[in-house]
C-alpha cells in the first residue's frame, strides 16, 4: 500500500498478441486527482482482476469499450471515500465501483454503490456479492434453470463465477458436476461447495468419459466459462430440452485464430436445447434483489465463497496473468490498502 502522495496507476503499455505479460502493463506515478463535481476521491483497498479484461485489451468490438494503449486500466473495486465533492458520501464511507487500477481514483457518486459490512467482508463486494456473484445469480436463475433433479454442469467450477453457479444449481436441487484444473480444486468443490463431482480436465484425457461417469443420465443444464473441448464434449450429451448458458470461453480468450471444428451443432436439432449467450449488466435493473438473495445465503451458510488475495497494487499484473494459469480458487482480489476510517 501507498501512503504516499503519489498515485500509482496501471496503464496498458500495448496491445498484447496472444497471452498477455509483464509487457502488456505499465505503472506510472501521476498526482493524487481532484474530484470534480459530484465526484468522490476514493483510496482502493481491494480490486478486482477479471478474466473479461483481456476482451479490453483488445482493439475490435467487444461488449465493453476497448482500452486506450497508454490509458489507465480498470476494474471493479472496493475503497474508502477520502474526499466527496458533492458525490452523495462522507469521507470514511466505504463504496464499490469501477476505479482504475490506482491507489486513488475520482468517481462520480452516481456510479458508487455502498457497501455495508456488517453483511459481510468487503472484499466479497467485488466476489460473491458483487459482479461475479450476480453473473452466477442470473446465469442460473434465468438462463439455465436447473430444476431439482436435474444435471447441471459447470466449467471453471472453482473459479469466482463458476464456484457460486454451482451452489446455487445446488440450493435448486440439480445434481452439480464441476470442471476444474487440479485436484485441490476439485476437492474443495466436493468437500467444500457440495458438489455431487468434482472432473480435474487437467489430468483427464477423455473428457466425454469422465462425463458419462459423472452425469450418467447425460446433461439439462450447462454453464460455460470456458469453451473449448470440453465444451465439444458437453454438446452430445445434452438432454432434450436442455438450456445452455454462455458465460465465458477463457479457453479462447488468448487464441490468435478462433479454431475450427469438430462441429457439434447437430445435437441441438436432437435435443431441441437452448444456447443462450448472456452478460450480467443485461440484468442491472434486478442487481439489488439479487444482491440481497446473495447476502442472505452467505449469512445464513447456504453459499461458502473463498477468495485469492495478492497483496499489493504492484503485483496486480501477475494476480491477472495467474487467472489464465488456474492460480486462483475463487475469486482472485489484488489488496492495495486498509480502511483508515
Ligand atoms: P475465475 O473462474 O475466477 O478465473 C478463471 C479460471 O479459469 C481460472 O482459475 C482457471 O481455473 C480457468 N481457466 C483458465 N484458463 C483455462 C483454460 N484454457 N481452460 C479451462 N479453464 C481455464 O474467473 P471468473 O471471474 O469467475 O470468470 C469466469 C468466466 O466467466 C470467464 O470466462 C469470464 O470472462 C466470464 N464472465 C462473464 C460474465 C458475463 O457477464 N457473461 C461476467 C463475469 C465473468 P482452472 O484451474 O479450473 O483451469
């Protein structure tokens, strides 16, 4: 953390190719801003680093604005009001927003949300009560509907989203099978979250067979983080019926050409199942009942979360880099100060 009266800021140094790196980053120092009307200053205390950024990091069309190389990065966080320029909160508030990668970031008070902490830690407002949490919310409530006694399949199952999907699939009454990328994590999916299967796609050659040992009776519902193969191997074993929900393909986030084939688009016609992509600012208007329904399971221990934490803005870059390497379970924060309220 900085107690200086500098500002350090991430800024993307150029596009990256591929795999992003050290490179893709640079860390300016630049002076503490002043709010402007309406704003707040506010000091970062968690920030979160998701796996969507690398989407803005490119030049094309994505769901958000592309990043400026040369421009500040940023994310959703959590912080500490310093200043309020008629933005609506006293300094000592703690709020969540999208700040810049920095110790200290201007925001307009509109686009602040309070965070209360008697519901639960902060840090969790930018995990299992914030954009992760809600993305699973409505993944599943509204796109993939598992019904009790259904299958519902999940990739990147131990991850921010995916660990939160799958529990509440559970609390629906699906029989939860998870996807995840080493043993650890696929026991604490079992032992921890509840899972009814826990699949390591890492030392699993055949991901068609650990399926069929795992949902036997085949697939209703499918939450997608990842795509790729084991997408390919979850198609032909759809229900009829079936809902699949398009979250994320992080398996392809850092291809250089989308790769071709095996097609297996025909179970669709088979099964008559649903292929629904789907982003959670679509449902902003609903944000707030969910957040409580959230809230709720989390106090009452109906929903475990777990998160990652990097200490230190500095090592922002590799908290990120780490998520395309599986480094996290649940969700991965970057802690850049402490509440001085
Ligand atoms: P996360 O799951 O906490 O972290 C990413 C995880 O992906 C890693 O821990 C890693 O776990 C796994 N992974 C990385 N590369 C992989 C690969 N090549 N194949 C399979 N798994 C790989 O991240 P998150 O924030 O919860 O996001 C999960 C997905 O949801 C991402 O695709 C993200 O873009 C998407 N998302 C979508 C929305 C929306 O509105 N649609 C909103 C938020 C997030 P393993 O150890 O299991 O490999």
């Amino acid at each position: 953390m900085s107690d200086s009266d500098t500002n350090r800021v991430f800024l993307l140094a150029e596009r990256p190719t591929g795999r992003p790196d050290e490179d893709t980053f640079d860390l300016a120092e630049r002076e503490i801003p002043e709010p402007g009307p309406g704003e707040a200053l506010v000091r970062t205390l968690y920030l979160s680093v998701d796996p969507g950024m690398r989407g803005r990091m490119r030049a094309g069309e994505s769901y958000a604005e592309p990043w400026g190389v040369g421009d500040p990065l940023q994310a959703r966080a959590v912080g500490e009001v310093v200043e309020s320029n008629g933005a609506g909160f006293e300094p000592g508030d703690v709020v969540a927003g999208r700040f810049q990668w920095a110790d200290y970031t201007t925001v307009r008070g509109a686009d602040l949300t309070a965070v209360d902490p008697d519901v639960a830690p902060i840090s969790t407002y930018v995990g299992v009560l914030g954009a992760p949490g809600l993305t699973a919310y409505f993944g599943v409530q509204d796109v993939t509907e598992p019904k009790a006694g259904e299958t519902f399949v999940v990739t990147g199952a131990a991850g921010a989203v995916g660990s939160v999907a799958g529990q509440i699939a559970k609390l629906d009454g699906a029989r939860v099978v998870g996807f995840a990328g080493s043993d650890e994590k696929v026991e604490f999916l079992e032992e921890d979250l509840g899972f009814d299967a826990g699949i390591n796609y890492k030392t699993t050659d055949d991901y068609g067979a650990a399926l069929d040992e795992a949902a036997p009776g085949g697939v209703d519902a499918y939450f997608d983080n990842v795509g790729g193969e084991i997408t390919d191997a979850v198609f032909p074993r759809l229900n009829v019926d079936a809902r699949v929900g398009v979250c994320g393909q992080i398996a392809l986030y850092n291809a250089t050409e989308v790769p071709t084939g095996p097609r297996k688009l025909t179970t669709l016609i088979e099964t008559r199942a649903t292929v629904e992509g789907f982003l959670v600012y679509d449902y902003s208007q609903r944000f707030e009942e969910a957040t409580r329904k959230l809230g709720e399971w989390v106090q009452s221990g109906d929903l475990q979360y777990r998160e990652t934490v990097t200490e230190g803005l500095e090592n922002a870059p590799d908290a990120f880099l780490g998520l395309f390497d599986g480094e996290n379970i649940g969700k991965q924060l970057v802690k850049v100060g402490d509440r001085r309220a």
